[in-house]
C-alpha cells in the first residue's frame, strides 16, 4: 500500500475476506481516464478495467467490467444478460444505486450485488485492475480471488 494512502471500503472488503490485493494511488497524477490512469501507474490498458452500470429494457440494473482501452459492446451486454436491450445508467442514478460516484465505482462493495459480467479478455491475466471504490485509487486481484467476493461470469462484452 502507498504511503498516505487510505482505505476504501473495497479495500476492507477484501481485507475481511483474507483475499490479497495490490492498491495503486494516483491522486496526484490529475489522471481522469481509465487510459490516463492506467498510462501513469505504467500499467497496461488492457489489463485495467472499468466498471460499468446499466439497466435492461426489464428495468433490472446490470454491471460490466470492461478494458478501460475497449467501450461496451451494448448488444453484445444484453445478448450475455438475456435482454432485448440495455442502456448506461444516469451519471446521476449511480450514486443512489450503487453507492460510488462516477469515475469511482468499483464492482466489489456496492449497495446491492448486481448481475456482474466480466469481459473475456481479463482471463488471459493473472490480476486485473479496477477502481477500489474511490477516486484516486485502484486495487489488483486475480478473478479466482476476486469470485471469492462477488459473483460474476465471463462473456465478450468489449469492442
């Protein structure tokens, strides 16, 4: 852990859980984008992810973790959920919802476990990274640990 680096609740979660974790701090970087971010922690784009918030045409809320190099294919989430069609949620409905503010929603700790699905790329990497819950920080855990703390499944979501 960095020094002067706090802990998110998504750090704790993993703690409570005994699942290792590497956490990254990039606060003072200016970095906003998954790319920026990923660029100034040296780490590959592919291997950094986003978490992604939307709602089918049933009104159920779905999450995606894709590439913060790739956008999400929205045909390709509805097909892998069963949905006629799914959309992104309002930048304002997220906090509400999940409990994270855009830019730090992470997939672990939210308000409510939602349907997860995880873009197929993340397995060809041993650890994945992805928002630890709060702007400014990122965690790394391998998706064998990472399904000890929230159920997900693997689909090609990204393009």
């Amino acid at each position: 852990m960095g020094k002067n680096q706090e802990k998110t609740n998504v750090m704790r979660v993993l703690e409570q859980k005994k699942i290792p974790y590497e956490s990254h701090n990039y606060l003072e970087t200016g970095a906003v984008s998954g790319l920026d971010v990923a660029r100034v922690l040296g780490e590959d784009p592919d291997r950094a992810f986003k978490t992604l918030v939307t709602v089918g045409k049933s009104k159920e809320h779905y999450v995606f973790v894709v590439p913060v190099s790739k956008e999400l294919n929205l045909k390709k989430a509805a097909q892998s959920v069963g949905e006629k069609s799914i959309e992104m949620i309002k930048s304002k409905e997220l906090l509400p919802l999940t409990g994270y503010v855009h830019g730090g929603c992470s997939p672990i700790g939210m308000k409510k476990q939602f349907v997860t699905i995880i873009d197929e790329s993340a397995g060809k990497y041993d650890r994945i990274m992805f928002s630890a819950g709060k702007i400014g920080y990122q965690v790394e855990v391998s998706l064998a640990d990472l399904g000890k703390v929230i159920r997900f499944q693997m689909a090609d979501i990204a393009e």
